[in-house]
C-alpha cells in the first residue's frame, strides 16, 4: 500500500485546459499520475446526489480516492450548545456526502476556543467529536473516518497535541495533519527532517501503528505573522516552508500510506505531482 496524493479542489490549470465540472477531475488527476482528491464544502454541503454519483464513478473509474472538506464554520468547542449542535450536524452532512462521492474521510476544522482555555476547549470539542460520532453510527455512517485537523492560526483550536487527544475519542478517527498550518504556528519550526520524523514518531506513540501509517494529511508552503498563518503560497515560493522533500522521505523510507493532500494557492494539482515524484524518488521507483 502506497501514499496517496493529490489537490483540494479544483486547480486553475484543471479550467486553463478547458475542463468545467468536477466530475471530469478524477480522470484529468490520473493523466497527472495522481490517485487523490478532496471535494470541498468548506461554504457548505451542497452536492446533489446526481452530481455526486458523476464523480464517484468517474474517480472509481481512474483509481481516485474522494476525501471531503466539512465546512469551515464547524465550532466543536463553542459555549452555546446550539452551534454545537449545528457542527454535529454539518459532519453528519458531510458524512453523507462523502459516502455519496464513494469516499470515506471528513476533514474538520475544530474552530476556535470560545472564550475556554485550550484544555477545557478540546474537553468540550471532545464531547462534540463523541456526539457526532454516535450520531454516525446510528445513521448507518460509522464508516466514515472523521479527520480532526490541526489548524495553523495561534488563536484557533488544533495544536498537534490537541488534534491527537481528538482522536483518542474513537479508534476510527484519523488525524488531519496539516504540516503548513504547524509551521505557520510555530513560526518556522515545522520544517526539516527532525522536525517531521518527531510529529510521526508522537503520532504513532498516541493512536499506535496503524492509525499513524494510514493518516490524512494537507501540505502546503504557508506565509505566516506572529499569529500563525496568514495565507497559502505555491511550491514556487522560496521564503517560507515546509519544504516537502525530507517529509517524502520519511513516509517512502518507513513504508507509510497517508493520504497527502496538496493546498498551494491554485498550483495543488501540479504541486502535489512534485511531491509523489519526491516521494517515488525516495522509494526508489
């Protein structure tokens, strides 16, 4: 079993070469050697059935593994139980949604602290996250891996650590780990070999090997300030990081199978080719 990778959403080079619908991304994303993409509802869940079921054949067809942003505006941690009550909600949309597209994994935003300190936060996003979960299963859901992801502005909830906490709720959820937004957080520091084998090393330690050989991931090189992250860049840009060729490495060298799924600022297609090439590199295909 190989790493995955590939955009969230649609690159602008999917519309320069004359495509219109999502549904004929998968097969544009095969042309590119690519074997992953994530559908986003980051404004909302708004797939219809019809068009889900274009893009679940079309990504069966060409071996593309469907992921799904659940929408920004989730709040796993806010004081009034009503948009708690909203985020379990959109998660169980998402849920569906993902089911539809023939995939299997929502990506959550954890929001922000709603005023707690972070440990009375993440308690609270805790209490959501096992809610929901219940929710899915009693829908007929439960295959569904809910992605909790670490989030990359200071203020807001989804350090490393709270994101592994998150994910000690239920065996099934996986971890998000945007290596951008931990860069961005920490000012720089997510950014070398040391630096990635240390997060994998904690991540198998927490949720054990096999949660830690199959996690969901976003790359993307970030512009940050003093309170994190500010906005996407392309793998073009030289100033900021995380440079993805040492973390390639690490997943080839230890035999992981992440889905890796690219964000750069309207390059994600074509910057996620660089770094399954990196990737096939460093395994020696």
């Amino acid at each position: 079993m190989s790493a995955l990778f590939g955009p969230a959403g649609n690159a602008e080079a999917f519309y320069e070469a004359g495509f219109k619908s999502t549904h004929q991304a998968p097969a544009w994303l095969h042309s590119l050697g690519l074997t992953a993409y994530e559908y986003q509802c980051g404004r909302g869940v708004r797939l219809s059935e019809a068009a889900a079921e274009q893009i679940r054949l079309a990504a069966a067809e060409h071996g593309i593994a469907v992921s799904l942003h659940a929408p920004y505006f989730i709040s796993l941690a806010s004081k009034e139980p009503e948009k708690r009550d909203n985020s379990v909600r959109y998660i169980l949309d998402s849920a569906q949604a993902v089911l539809r597209l023939g995939g299997d994994r929502i990506v959550v935003h954890p929001g922000g602290l709603g005023g707690l300190s972070r440990e009375d936060a993440t308690a609270l996003a805790c209490e959501t996250l096992h809610k929901a979960q219940q929710i899915l299963d009693r829908e007929g859901f439960g295959t569904v891996h809910i992605c909790p992801e670490t989030m990359g502005k200071i203020n807001q909830l989804g350090t490393f650590e709270e994101i592994l906490t998150m994910c000690a709720v239920d065996e099934r959820f996986l971890p998000c780990v945007d290596f951008g937004h931990l860069n961005s957080r920490t000012h720089g520091e997510v950014n070398s070999r040391e630096a990635f084998a240390a997060l994998l090393d904690r991540m198998q330690e927490a949720l054990g090997e096999e949660r830690a050989r199959v996690f969901h991931a976003h790359f993307s090189k970030i512009e940050y300030t003093a309170g994190g992250e500010k906005r996407h860049l392309t793998f073009a840009d030289t100033q900021y990081g995380p440079d993805p060729a040492p973390l390639m490495e690490l997943i080839a060298q230890r035999a992981l199978a992440p889905v890796i799924i690219c964000e750069s600022d309207g390059t994600q297609a074509h910057d996620a080719v660089t770094m399954h090439t990196l990737y096939k590199v460093a395994k020696g295909d």
